[in-house]
C-alpha cells in the first residue's frame, strides 16, 4: 500500500527521536533516584523503574497504533473522545481512589490511571475540531462562550478533583487562541492581571499605589507631554486627593495614606474619563481604565488571597514570592530540591552518585522533582541537554504546526506545543524555585504510567495529522 | 488566508525565552552558586566525632595519678523518637521526668534532624541495662566518652580538673565543639595541647531519617583519634599525700620545689578536695558545694594568697646589704630587745650581732639598721628604694614566676610611685617604710614564690622558674624551664646567710621541733602579722645544706609563731622526701601536727 509507506516517510522523525531520547532519559533517571543496592537489576518491576519499563513499552505500543488509525478518525471522534472524558472525569469525582488529597485516580485492576491526564489531548482535539469548524469566527461572542466551555469544563472538573495543578494547564489554551486571532489585548491584560497579582502580594500597598500613582502621572505626561489636558489631570487628582484625605480627616475615618491614594486613582479616573470623553480624547479614557482597574484588582487579589485562598496555597505563593521562608516547613521541598540540584555542579556527580535523591532528601523525586535527579547527577551539562531537547522539540511543534494545511491540525498542533510548555514551564519551574509548588509532571520524564500515556497520545496524534498533511481531512 | 500566522513567533520567542530564563537559572544555581553544596553536603554527611582518651598523668616516680574511665551520653535525634517508657528511662538514668522531658523539648528546639545529648556522662554500669534495652527507644542511641579518674585522693591543685567547654572556649579555638572537653585549671588545662589528643571524625551517609547509610568514600576522608601525650609530673605523690595528711584541719599551704630544677615536689593548699569530685555527672553539685565552702576550697592558696614574707625576707635585706657592702661580716648592732627604736624586737637577746646571729635571732633591730644603710646608700631615699627592689625582684618576687599553674598571683613589691603618691615624692625615707627591713608592710608573696626564694638560697643565687611537669611523652618541657635565672646577688654572700638559717634549725628554742637527726637543714621561720586575726605562721627552709634536694615553703593561717606550727610540718616534709621516713625520735612531733585542728576553734594549742 503505497500510503502506508508514505506515512512512514513523512512521519517527522525528529520528533519522534527527541521524543525517544526524553523517555530514555527519565526512564534512567528513575532508576537513579529510586536506586538502592538491594535491587539492583534495572528490569526489577517491583521497582518503579522496572514498572516505568513497562509503561514505556506500553507507551511505545499505544504510539504505533495511533500512527496506523486513519486520519480522519481523529477528527470523526474529536467530540466524542471528548465527551468521554469528561465521563470519566465526572466518574472518578464519585468512584475515585484519594491520593495525595486529590480524588483523581481509578483503579483497575492492579493498575490506577489518572483521567486528568488523558482531559488535555482530549480537550485539545474538541477545541481544534470546534475552532475549525466551517464559518467559526473567533470574534463572535457566542464562540467565546463555547470556547471557554470545552476549555474550562474538564479543568473546573479536575478542580473539584483538588488537583488544582492539572486544572492551571487550561489555561495555557489562551495562546493557541491567541494564535488564532484572538485579540493581543486579551494577552497583554493576561499579563498585566498576573503582574498585578504578584506585586499586589510582593509590595505593601502603600508603595503599591504609590507606584500605580506615579505610573498613572508618568503616562498621562508621556502620552500628552506639555498640553493643558495633563495639567487638567493633575488638577483631578490633586482634587481628588485633597478631597479625599480632608473627608477621611474631618469624618475620622482611619484610612490609611495607600487607601487614599487608591481612592484618588479611583475618583480621579472617573473625572477623567469624563473629561476625556468630552474632549474625545480616547488615549486618556483607556490609561484611566487601566490604572483604575490595577487599583480594584489589586484589592481584590489581597482580599482573596486573604479569605480565598487555603493557608498551604497561600504558603506556597508567599514561600515563591520570598514572603515568608520556611525552609523546614512549606519550602522544603523548593529547598531541598534546590541543594539536589545546586549541588550537582557543571559536570554532576555521575551517574548513581547522587547523595540527595538516593537518600530521599527530595521529595517526590521520580515524579514532580525528577528533574533534581538530572541535575544533581548530570550536573548543568545534563540540565542544558534536557532544557534545549525540550526547547528544540517545542519549536519544531510549532514548526510543524505552521506547516499543517487543515486548521483542524493546525490548532491541535498548537495545542500540544503550548501545553507540553506548560508541563515544563512549571515543572523545571518549581524545582529551581523560579515557580510555586505545583505538582505537574515533567513530559516523558516523570514516573507514571498515565501521564506518560497521555503525553504520548497527545504528541502522536498530532504526528500523526502531520505525516499526513498532504491528505485532504474531510473539514 | 492565515493571517495571524507570524504570531507563532511570538509564541516561539516565549518558549525561548524561558528556556533562556532556566539555562540561566540554572547556570548560577550549578556553577556559580557554592552554597548549594554545602548544603548538600550537611545534608547527608553526619559526621560522627572519636573521642581520643585523655593523655594519662604520671607522679616523677612513675606512678599513675590520672587515668580515663568510659562514660557514655544519650544522644537523641528527636524526629525519630517514637513513643516510650518514659518512666522506666527516668528510672534507670535517675532524673526526675520532669527534667527528662525538659532536655527533651530542649533538644527539639535545637534541632529536630540533628542529634543532642540528653544526658551526660552515664556510668558503665548504667550504661550495660540501658543497653541492652535501647532498641525499646527509638531515636535514642549512646556515644562512649572516657572522663578522669583518679588513683590518690590528692593533688587536686596541681592537676586541676577537666570540664566542658564555653563559649569563649570554643570562640578561641576552632578545634572544640559544644559538649567537647577542656581542662579548666591546673595542668590540665596548661597542658590541655598535649593531654587532649586529637579528635577524629568518622563520616557517614545519612538519609533524609537520619540512618547510616554507609561509610563516606569508603572511610577515605575518616581520620582515627589520636590519644593524648602522657604527662611525668615533677610531683613526688607520696610527699604530697604526706603533705596533705599534715596540713589536714588547717588552712594554709605547702609548696615544696627541687633546687637544681625547679621541679615542684608538692604543692598543697589546704583545705583541698578529691579530685575525683569534679568528675562525671555530680561535678555540677559538688562544685556549687565546693565554691559555697567558707574555708574557700578552691581558691588555690599555694598560687594565689598572698601573705607578708615577715622575718623570711630578712635574708633577702641581708643578702642586699652584703652585695652592695652597706654592711659586712663585721658589721655589729645593738638591739635594746622589746625597747629598741624605731622597731622592737621580739626578746632580749645577745647584743650587739653580726649577720649570722641576728639571721638565728631574727633580729628586727640589725635588719632596720641593715635596711636604712642600703636606702641611705642611694642619693636619695627614693634612690636607694628602687635599688634595693631591683635586688629584691631578681629573686621573682613582685610579679609572677610564670610556672606552668594556672592563676598565679603576682604578689607585690610595692614602687617609688605608691609612695610618692602616698606620702608625697621626697618626702618618705627609710624611716618611713621600715616595715619592709622585717617582710611587713605592703610587701605580699605567695607561697610558690616563698619556696622559690628558699630555692634561689638553696642555690646560692640563682633559681629555675618553678614547674609541676617534669616531661611531656615524646617532647621536652618548655625552655622557659629549663633556663637558669639569675639573682642579683654573688654567691659568696649566701654562706653567712645560710649559716644563720642552720643556726634557726638548730640552735633556737624551737629547734625541738625541726631538727632532723642526720640531716642538715636550713630554715627561717616567719610570723605573718594578721589584722583579721591570729598570726599566720611561715616556715621556709632546704636540705641538706650541701647539694640541697628540697627546698619549701609552708604557711599555716590564723596559727601563731612560725617555728611552732610552720616549721614542724616543713621538717616533717623534708624528712620524708630526703629520709622516706620519721625518724623514730620525731614521731611526737608528726603525731602532734597530724592531731593539731585549727579549723576545730574549741581545741588548746
């Protein structure tokens, strides 16, 4: 059959390779930090590398059926893979096994599997089958609202399931959107919201709005240096300010100075907005809003870190931010992780050599902190290998995302860059302690069955739309 | 129709630009950042210390003073403690389960992973139950420890004793850690260097509970403890326990030294303490109740009291006025006894005296004369003051010897200045501070360095700076004490002097009680004026009189004259270290002074 031989050929080798060379990596790496002298033979599979071997030889299977299914099946099934789940998802919130304080697991058999895991490939194929649908205009309100639906429906899920990290990777769908026309606005409000949050809970308020305030003064100059409308600006400030301090004195209200200058942004910025209405000064009305809603969102964040959040989300969010240190307590773990890593050095301790890990000081270490492994072991050199595999694999997605002539492969080629990204981001992340303790597994490289399935599935799926590119997908 | 393709450059640049943000990340976490190491590095190393055993203590005969006793602590590594017979542990290590859980919390604070020492110093046969049931208390385990004992009850002065660190000690040298030892006084602490050893450290991979995993590189990087160098004291162990016998209910002190060395023979202030009290576990209580004592136990008299020399300095004003020919051999006073001017004499007697004579009498009189012709011999007083302390401070008096004891007291000769500012400069004389001529006064001296000045007699002009360690295994002692110092005075003109001083052992009242049959010793009593009290009695002498082996000092408080209660007690003393027995016709003489309790108020003298 000539086809099939084609799609031998066009498979994207690369790919693929890198692909092998991660879970080779990680499989080793389990080995060596679960390694002890009484068991010895890495094919132990009382072991969890000796287990690890068996997903991966499952792992490898699962890949080559995916190669050999038929294109379109993919794009028939995209909802009702979808829909099924979410089945399970809702199955597991009823019938699931707790551990680790998440209900995320079901057993069977001898084996658990985690359906939190198979939500992404699953959401990413509903999403690119709704997205290319013929006449999808992303624009349109109602598209918004099915599009936050597919994403957001597994992850509120996954949510109640209190498996908070695999919930926070929906939201990296916003660049795929992003990619397919969604505004740039929406990005950088993104961007400004997260910013905000970390210097509303990094800053006191007081140098907060001080510095929103000055901001705020510094724009209005810049955007219309030396007019009478910054000079008006200044005036509803000064107003503004003047008002509010005298009414907080005479009426004894015992607000603080940052309250009042939270006020004035606020009061000011509806003065204004209405002048700059008046005056159809559009640039004006836009900054106003922006400072304005810096100054609310900014509260909000205080408030709700304060009476929303739980006291170990809020520790690990402060322990990341250098709020508070507890390097016994709650940024163990970071801490620990690292001394495995910082001790590693340029050329590591060699292979097995590894104090940290062998001795169980990290935490978690053939899973969410296998990383320290490499690290500690490999040393930067193995640090470097692995962060630029990934960094290659990523580009070479997008690459072949962009080659894709059906949107369909396109957007689900998008999709399973941004969210193997995301795996790593945070993961890598968190064990250098540039990002919160978020238990998300590395790709290819942690231990476990699931998600390792999962990751595969994901990524062949899409290597699969692309070895046949050429074809004409039925949409 | 793609119109937002270039985005995915966007996208691109944020993939990168993380990557770019770890790699860096990375790059100071690895490579520029040490402190990452040593974490991991205290981490998993726990380093487990060996204890060397003390160097032992040797008496100049070869005798074992000092030796080690094992001792065991308790450690415990509190994250591992699971629950127990808290009681049955109380029992056994007799603390109250108060205090137990008291060490226990305080253990805790310090460190959860870390192990501390909950209890010090148990005994092996404490240490054979409990170890036998360790297995019932998880997260406790023992080190082994070795602490001092002691074969006599004596000597407790000289060695000193052994305690555990401070923080200034540990501030000082590197070499301690909390919980190690030291000698705090004595020679044990002069020669805690040589007597400490060298501590080993055992390294050990541990795992995040704390469990050995094995040994660190093989055990490349261990290093064994070095036990301690042994140490030969100049101490003679039988003349100190005599010593201490005959100085039994009184307070006072004895130093005895060996002439041609310097070597202290025995050293002794009474009242002293077992050794062995300030060892182990009851070291804390028994040193509250010696440091609570009236009678001041630990205050090292021999070192550090200070008396008036009295009449034994009135060698010393002869030897000055001989050596600088103020007076010669020919030289007589008259002494009118209790009615002579300016300073009475003690008893009527033969007058006028020569040198011999008033050094047997103890003339105060022929010593005021002698005194104000070597003051009146300078241009002015202040002059002839400074000389005659020139003299008087080459025979190491006034400031300390530099003995290898700890806590030696200076004494005092007082300067030009005291008197300048006390009377007003040129306006003293020797008139004025006549009390030096008879060693009253402001004159102080301890009683190391009374017997030091009997020595430098002994040797007709010279001394060795006193010492209590005669050799240290493998190594010489110090130069400092193997160095000759010379006096300011010629030979020659000790002879008349220590022709008096036999003349005291022999042919005075008291003589009675010191002349030792087949021994010629030479001697000078001294009466210490006391203000607070009865007068100290002093006795300083050596033998035998050529080629002398001994020379001592000895003060008995709040006793009366010298030649009753000092003297006896220094002849017994010579008598034993040269004879190594009582002669038969002075056995009243040692019972009389073994019986004699000055500390018991209510008994006659």
């Amino acid at each position: 059959m000539p086809r099939r031989n084609q799609l031998w050929t066009n498979i994207d080798w690369l790919t693929v390779f890198i692909y092998l060379v991660l879970v080779f990596l990680g499989w080793i790496n389990i080995y060596a930090a679960v390694y002890d002298a009484e068991h010895q033979s890495i094919f132990d599979i009382s072991q969890r590398y000796g287990k690890q071997l068996l997903w991966i030889g499952a792992a490898l299977l699962i890949a080559f059926a995916i190669l050999l299914i038929e294109t379109n099946f993919y794009v028939f099934f995209s909802y009702a893979i979808y829909g099924a789940v979410i089945l399970l998802l809702v199955f597991v919130l009823f019938a699931g096994n707790e551990v680790n304080n998440s209900k995320s697991w079901i057993a069977i058999g001898g084996f658990a599997i985690q359906p939190a895991e198979f939500g992404k490939f699953a959401t990413a194929l509903a999403l690119a089958k709704y997205m290319s649908t013929f006449g999808f205009k992303l624009q349109r309100f109602w598209s918004l609202v099915i599009i936050g639906f597919i994403i957001f429906f597994p992850a509120a899920l996954i949510l109640l399931q209190n498996d908070t990290g695999s919930a926070l990777v929906y939201f990296v769908f916003v660049l795929v959107l992003y990619r397919e026309g969604l505004s740039g606005v929406v990005l950088f409000f993104a961007t400004l919201i997260g910013l905000m949050f970390i210097l509303s809970l990094v800053l006191s308020e007081l140098v907060l709005f001080a510095l929103l305030s000055g901001l705020a003064l510094l724009t209005f100059f810049v955007v219309r240096a030396g007019t009478k409308h910054f000079f008006k600006v200044l005036l509803f400030f000064a107003g503004a300010f003047i008002l509010l301090a005298a009414v907080n004195y005479l009426a004894r209200l015992g607000y603080q100075v940052e309250h009042v200058l939270a006020g004035m942004i606020l009061l000011g910025g509806v003065g204004i907005i209405a002048y700059s209405m008046h005056n159809k000064l559009k640039s004006y009305t836009l900054i106003a809003l922006v400072f304005m809603g810096s100054v609310l969102f900014s509260l909000t964040v205080d408030y709700a870190f304060d009476n929303l959040l739980e006291p170990y989300q809020q520790a690990r969010i402060n322990e990341l931010l250098g709020i508070e240190s507890d390097p016994l307590g709650v940024g163990y773990n970071v801490n620990q992780s690292k001394i495995a890593i910082g001790s590693g050095g340029f050329w590591g301790k060699g292979f097995l050599n590894g104090t940290q890990t062998k001795f169980n000081f990290v935490p978690e270490q053939s899973t969410d902190f296998i990383f320290c492994t490499v690290g500690e072991e490999w040393g930067f050199a193995g640090t470097l290998v692995v962060v630029l595999l990934f960094l290659t694999l990523f580009v070479r997605l997008i690459f072949l995302a962009e080659r894709q002539r059906s949107g369909f492969s396109r957007i689900y080629g998008y999709s399973v860059a941004v969210i193997l990204f995301f795996h790593f981001m945070v993961n890598i992340g968190m064990t250098i302690g540039m990002m919160p303790v978020i238990g998300i597994p590395l790709p290819f490289f942690s231990y476990g069955g699931s998600s390792l399935w999962a990751f595969t599935i994901l990524l062949f799926i899409f290597l699969r739309l692309d070895a046949s590119r050429l074809d004409h997908l039925s949409n | 129709m793609d119109t937002f393709s270039k985005r995915g450059y966007l996208i691109i640049g944020i993939f990168v630009l993380t990557g770019i943000i770890f790699i860096a990340g990375l790059f100071r976490l690895q490579v520029l950042d040490p402190t990452y190491k040593v974490f991991a590095t205290n981490n998993v190393l726990r380093e487990i210390v060996q204890y060397p055993a003390r160097g032992l203590i040797y008496d100049r005969n070869g005798n074992l003073l000092v030796h080690n006793k094992p001792a065991y602590d308790l450690l415990v590594t509190p994250r591992e403690v699971a629950e127990f017979d808290t009681t049955y542990l109380c029992n056994l290590l007799e603390i109250t389960l108060d205090d137990f859980k008291g060490r226990l919390d305080a253990a805790r604070e310090y460190s959860r992973y870390k192990p501390s020492i909950i209890v010090k110093q148990i005994s092996p046969e404490t240490y054979a139950v409990l170890q036998e049931r360790l297995y019932r208390f998880r997260g406790f385990h023992t080190q082994s420890r070795t602490l001092r004992e002691y074969k006599y009850p004596a000597a407790a002065h000289v060695l000193g004793y052994v305690g555990e660190v401070n923080q200034s000690d540990l501030k000082e040298d590197s070499y301690y850690s909390q919980g190690d030892y030291i000698g705090v006084s004595g020679i044990e602490k002069t020669y805690e260097k040589w007597l400490r050893g060298e501590k080993g450290i055992k390294k050990f991979l541990v795992d995040v509970h704390n469990r050995i995993q094995g040994s660190f590189l093989n055990g490349e990087e261990d290093t064994h403890a070095t036990v301690g160098n042994n140490l030969t004291t100049s101490i003679d162990i039988e003349l100190q326990l005599y010593a201490e016998k005959l100085m039994e209910n009184k307070i006072g002190s004895v130093v005895a030294i060996e002439p041609s060395t310097g070597e202290i023979l025995a050293l002794v202030s009474a009242p002293s303490y077992h050794p062995g009290m300030l060892v182990g576990r009851v070291r804390g209580a028994n040193y509250s109740r010696l440091l609570a004592d009236t009678l001041k136990p630990l205050f090292n008299r021999a070192l550090q009291a200070e008396y008036p020399p009295g009449s034994t300095f009135k060698m010393l004003n002869t030897l000055i006025a001989l050596q600088e020919g103020t007076i010669n051999l020919h030289t007589r006073f008259s002494c009118d006894g209790p009615e002579s001017r300016p300073i009475r004499c003690t008893h009527y007697h033969v007058s006028p005296l020569g040198v011999v004579d008033a050094i047997r009498e103890s003339c105060n009189p022929f010593l005021w004369n002698t005194f104000r012709s070597i003051i009146n011999h300078g241009e002015t007083a202040a002059d002839g003051f400074n000389h005659w302390k020139e003299y008087v401070e080459s025979f190491g008096l006034g400031s300390r010897l530099g003995t290898d004891l700890v806590n030696e007291n200076n004494g005092n000769v007082p300067s030009e200045d005291y008197y300048n500012r006390y009377y007003g400069a040129g306006r003293w004389n020797a008139l004025t501070v006549r009390s030096l001529s008879i060693g009253q006064g402001e004159l102080g001296i301890t009683p190391l360095q009374l017997a030091n000045y009997s020595a430098a007699i002994a040797n007709r002009g010279y001394y060795y700076v006193p010492h209590a360690v005669k050799n240290i295994e493998g190594e010489v002692i110090s130069n400092r004490y193997r160095t000759k110092v010379e006096t300011a005075i010629s030979p020659e003109h000790f002879e008349p002097i220590i022709d008096g001083m036999q003349m005291v052992v022999e042919n005075t009242n008291a003589s009675v009680f010191m002349r030792i049959p087949g021994l010629t010793m030479c001697g000078k009593t001294g009466t210490v004026q006391n203000p607070h009290g009865k007068d100290h009695a002093a006795f300083m002498a050596f033998a035998p009189r050529e080629n002398p082996q001994i020379a001592i000092s000895v003060y008995v408080e709040n006793s009366g004259y010298g030649s009753t209660f000092a003297a006896p007690i220094a002849s017994l003393l010579v008598e034993k270290y040269l004879n190594r027995e009582i002669a038969e016709s002075r056995t009243w003489v040692e019972t009389r002074m073994l019986e004699m309790d000055l500390l018991n108020r209510n008994q006659s003298r």
